[in-house]
C-alpha cells in the first residue's frame, strides 16, 4: 500500500477542517497541519486520521465515545464487510450489477458530484462509484483496519476518484454544506444516538443535494433477531438459516464478517419509516423515495431514486414493514430512504462554518 495521502483528497484539501476547532487545514508533505494552532493530523498508509471524540450529550442514554469505541473495536477485529479473495474492478461491478442500489446510484447520480459516503467500512461502495470520472468520492470510517482494506483495493486497481479518511460521524472534519450527495448505509444504527449521527452528516450536505440512509428496520430485523437468538441456544450457526453463510461465492473471512456483523454485533438499534420521516420534517429534509417504497408499489430495477415519490399513508408503511417481516428479513432487514436538504434556514453559527 501506498504510503502517501492520494490525489483526489489532496484536490479537496479545501473542505477539510480540523473536527475540534473549525480551523482550516494545510499539507505538510504527507500529514495535514492546522493553520491556526499547528496541530498535526498524520496519515499512517496515506489515511489522514481526523478521528476527534465528543461528548456530545445524546438523546438515548447512551454514551458517543463509549458505543464508537465499542464498534470500533469490534470492526477493528471482523472488518466489514471486506473482500473476496479474487475481487477486481469487474467483480465489484458485476456485483454491484446484480443488486438495484448501487446500479441504480452509479447510473443516476448527477455528474461532477461530490460525494462522502459516511461510514464506508471497507470501501466496496466508495470505489465502485469512485471508478467513475464523472464524481469524486470520500469514504470516512472510524475502523482504520476497515479503511486500509479499502485503500489497498482502490490502489491495486487503480481507482483514482476515491479518498479514504479515519473520522468520527460525531465530529466530522469537514466544512459545512460541501457535499452533494451524503451516503451512509447500514452505519447510524450502530452509534450512540442515530438521529444525532443523521443530524451531524446532514450538516456536511449542500442544500439542495440528497441524502440516503439505510437503516435496520423495527419490524424487518426480527428475523434476524430471531435467528441470533436461535444460534446462541445451539451455540453455532447454522448455514441452512442464512444463505450468506453457504454462499460459495464468498470467502471465509467474508462469510465471518457477514456472521458477526449479523449476529454478534455489539450494538445496534432499530428504526420504522414514521420515525425517520419525522427526523426529515425535524431538520428540513424533504422526503424523496424509500427501497422499499413507503406507499406499497414494487420498487421498479429502473426506478429513478431521485424523483419524488408519495410516502404514502401511515398503513401503507406498516404494510410494507410488514412485508419486509414476512420475506424473512432479506439483507438483515435494512431499508432505505432517500432525503432532499431543504434551503438553509436560520441556525446558530457553528465552528465548521469558518
């Protein structure tokens, strides 16, 4: 792996704050240095560590440093959701083929985009939409062993529209209002308050651009609660429950990423679509589109993601809540909604608007 911090964040040095203060950041051969007090920021493997605790206080009880250090050291141990053996520029593409999301993203996201996907884990999504010269991707995680798999991936294949940094969701170093498109998916329910994570990236989002998340579903998760349960009654997994874990496709250390990020987890909260629309109402987010669909209707392979769609009503949602219980909680029981940032709105000044 490369030693030095690649290209593409070396272009967006602009946007880049230190977490704590708000102070603009410089290059100093390979770390970045605060212009205002001095303070350094290496970049061990070319990944600038802008990791900075908070203690933010939290809605839940719970506390940030506390549940980040948790997580972190648990990814740090089974980095998610990792790589095959064999994977390239075209296994990644043809994997991303035979899914709607990430087919469906590289297809539509507008030219010269901005990008961070936040919460990146190791990487598939940030390089896959990163082999393209259309947009310019960050991926940002708080695993460091996650974001060297990610680095080594894009090098090896020569993915040059992608950066990867070490950061806290909490405490983001990023100025306000520079990106897009903000990506974070499968990442807030494992953080200490998951509307305080959503409200802390969603202050990095230019009005105007979207925002996606994909959360574990109230009603949708069970099964796999169910099937974690089941597996600590045998004390083993068992693969006829889960087709991941008799993929043949997948290697060993993908297959145990998989099973402790599905099932030994050490933590995790569950949300419903009311829930999140509510945060969108709450912090000026027009509601744009869900997979599934809020109001019901199949999600179409070539559905546009960027155009209005109806939320439907309160019993539409839990029908397709519903729904997603009864098919047995595919994909762990994630779903996803997509947001359009209203105009900004008069709010107290914060440090990272410097």
């Amino acid at each position: 792996m490369s030693a030095g911090i690649g290209s593409l964040l070396k272009s967006q040095l602009d946007i880049f704050v230190n977490p704590a203060t708000g102070a603009a950041l410089r290059l100093d051969g390979e770390e970045l240095v605060d212009v205002d007090g001095g303070l350094r920021f290496p970049a061990p493997d070319g990944i600038p560590n802008l990791y900075v605790e908070t203690d933010a206080p939290t809605a839940t009880g719970f506390s940030v440093n506390q549940v980040s250090d948790t997580v972190k050291s648990f990814y740090e141990e089974t980095p998610f959701p990792n790589y095959d053996d064999v994977d390239s520029r075209q296994s990644l593409t043809e994997k991303a083929g035979r899914g709607h999301y990430a087919r469906a993203l590289d297809e539509q996201l507008p030219p010269g985009s901005l990008i961070w996907e936040a919460g990146c884990g190791t990487g598939q999504l940030s390089n896959f939409l990163g082999m393209s010269w259309r947009r310019s991707v960050i991926g940002g995680d708080l695993c460091r062993n996650s974001l060297r798999l990610a680095k080594d991936f894009a090098e090896r294949n020569v993915i040059r529209n992608v950066g990867f940094v070490q950061l806290n969701l909490f405490n983001p170093p990023f100025r306000n209002e520079v990106f897009d498109v903000v990506i974070s998916n499968g990442v807030l329910h494992h953080t200490a308050d998951c509307e305080l994570a959503f409200r802390s990236i969603l202050a990095k989002l230019k009005p105007g651009g979207h925002i996606l998340i994909g959360l574990y579903n109230r009603y949708g998760r069970l099964p796999t609660l169910w099937k974690r349960r089941l597996f600590d009654l045998i004390g083993r997994p068992h693969h006829l429950l889960d087709r991941r874990l008799r993929n043949p496709d997948m290697n060993a250390a993908r297959v145990r990423a998989w099973y402790m990020d599905q099932y030994r987890h050490p933590h995790e909260t569950r949300h419903s679509m009311d829930e999140v629309l509510q945060w969108f109402d709450r912090h000026g987010v027009e509601f744009v589109n869900g997979i599934p669909r809020l109001d019901g209707r199949p999600f179409a392979p070539k559905a546009p993601l960027f155009e209005p769609q109806s939320p439907g009503s309160t019993i539409d949602r839990v029908a397709t809540q519903l729904e997603m219980l009864l098919a047995g909680g595919q994909d762990g029981g994630l779903f996803i909604m997509i947001g359009r940032k209203k105009a900004a709105t008069t709010r107290p000044p914060t440090v990272q608007d410097k």
